[in-house]
C-alpha cells in the first residue's frame, strides 16, 4: 500500500530543487527550436477580425472577399458557429458577467471583440483577409452603470 505513496513522493522529487535544462544553451545561443518555430506541413494561421466600436448589433457582415482571397482556407462568422455559451475572452471579466456570452455572436459588448475568424495558408494573408470584411453595426447606447435589481 505504500508503492503509491512512493511513486507520487518520486514524481515530485524535483519541488524545491533546482533543475538543470537540457536546452539551454542551444535556447540562448538561437540554435534550439521553440513551440512557435515548428511549421508542420499544411497548417494554417487564424486570426481575429475585431470590433471597431464599443457596444453594436451587427447589422450585416460580408466575408465574400475575404473568402476569395487566395491562401484563405475559411472565414467564419456568429452565423457559422454553434451558439455555444463560453467563458473565455479576451476581456478581463469575471466568470459571471459571461454567462451569456457566445464564441461569435452578432452582438458586440466591449471594443475589440472578435465578429470573425479567418484560417488561412499564412499569417499574412490571414492579416489582408481580415481588412476584406465589411461589416456594418447598428451601435447600441453605451453602458456606463451596472445594472440595479
């Protein structure tokens, strides 16, 4: 009964210590390759269009250009996506605040929220294909006050 107590006090023999990497010199030097340097065959880059105003509707969102451009492989908007509920942003809010928050929806809370995704050969042309989509918002009032209940 005590191998697991052992095998776990092994695993975690390293806490406290100080450990030496195998890389680093090859990492200092240059020589040594990072997460970010591998370029598997065939993978593409995403990028975010983001919102140019603080509070909208997206009225309209025309991606036809982007999705024309060559090396653009796809453009996807609040009409391609499931209406998922997530948690995750960009925006420093709390967990609770986005209890209604899509991953692409055609309402815009805050300034820089994302409205499209593109996927495409390079990082480059996923930068042009973001400046191909229109998008028109119908701007909403702007929220200054929490809401009391």
């Amino acid at each position: 009964m005590n191998k697991p107590a052992n095998n776990l006090r092994n695993a975690f023999s390293t806490i406290g210590k100080s450990v030496k990497r195998e890389d680093v010199i090859e990492k200092v030097t240059g020589e040594g390759a990072y997460v970010a340097d591998l370029k598997p065959v065939g993978m593409l880059y995403g990028k975010m269009k983001r919102s140019d105003v603080a509070h909208a509707r997206i009225k309209r969102i025309d991606v036809s250009k982007a999705l024309a451009y060559p090396g653009v492989k796809a453009v996807l908007t609040h009409e391609d996506v499931p209406r998922v509920l997530h948690y995750g942003s960009p925006h420093p809010r709390s967990i609770s605040c986005t209890k209604d928050q899509y991953i692409l929806d055609d309402k815009v809370r805050y300034w820089g929220e994302g409205v499209a995704a593109v996927a495409a050969i390079s990082e480059e042309i996923a930068d042009e294909a973001l400046d191909l989509i229109e998008v028109e918002y119908e701007e909403l009032p702007a929220v200054f006050t929490p809401k009391r209940r």
